[in-house]
C-alpha cells in the first residue's frame, strides 16, 4: 500500500490525500458505536467514535485485514463542532487503535443517524493480501 500526499496539496493532518492499493477489496459497512446487544454505548463523541472504530476495525479483521490495510475511510458526524473540539483526543484513540498511518479520509456533517443516539458513524473499505 502506497500513501500519496503530494506537497502542492499542503501536508495532511490525520488522513492521506491518496492510497494506492493492490489486493481484495474488503467493503466495511458503516459502524456506530452498538455493543453486542445493538445499544449505543458511550456518552460523549470520543467514547462512541472509539467504539465504532473497534467494530469497524472488528469486522475488518473477520475479513481477514488488519488496521493497516484500511484506503479510505468516512466518518459521519451529527455535531462537527464537538468533534473538532475533541479532535486531538480522537487522533489518540485512532492511533492507539490503528497507528500512525491514516487512510484517504472524509468527515462529512450529518443532521442525524439510524440511531438518534448515536453521534458518529465510520465507514469505509480495506484492500487485504492474504
């Protein structure tokens, strides 16, 4: 996997311009933060974008991946502006749970989601060699 950030499109923060990839694709359905029993857990963004992100990462390793071979990921967001007051606290728990390296990434405000409890969503695909 190549991550392509060119210099004339300034130096990203938290996500790569590109990835180039080569391998099976592995499609990962949007993720909030549901525990086993399909109830939203956590009560603030940090706690429930952990959450979404482990099942997302959870069902990515089913598949056969593992955080690294994440391209390209999408984070829906119902209130972007307690996101972006939590951002640095959120880059810990990203890299605590995935590494230093970020996929080609997109957050994207939301008025709402399935579940009115739920504050984030994370969804995005793999590209995985077995």
């Amino acid at each position: 996997m190549e991550r392509i950030n060119p210099p004339e499109l300034g130096k990203p923060s938290g996500f790569s311009h590109a990835v180039a990839a080569q391998g099976q694709l592995v499609f990962l359905a949007g993720q909030t933060a549901l525990d086993a029993d399909n109830r939203i857990v956590g009560d603030g963004v940090v706690e429930q974008f952990e959450r979404a992100l482990g099942n997302l990462l959870t069902a990515l390793r089913a598949a056969g991946g593992e955080p690294a071979d994440l391209c390209s990921l999408t984070v829906y967001i119902v209130d972007m502006d307690d996101y972006k007051a939590h951002a640095r606290e959120i880059g810990r728990v990203w890299k605590r749970l995935v590494g230093a390296d970020y996929p080609a990434m997109a957050g994207i405000g939301v008025n709402r989601l399935w579940d009115v409890e739920a504050l984030v969503e994370v969804q995005g695909y793999a590209v995985v060699n077995r």
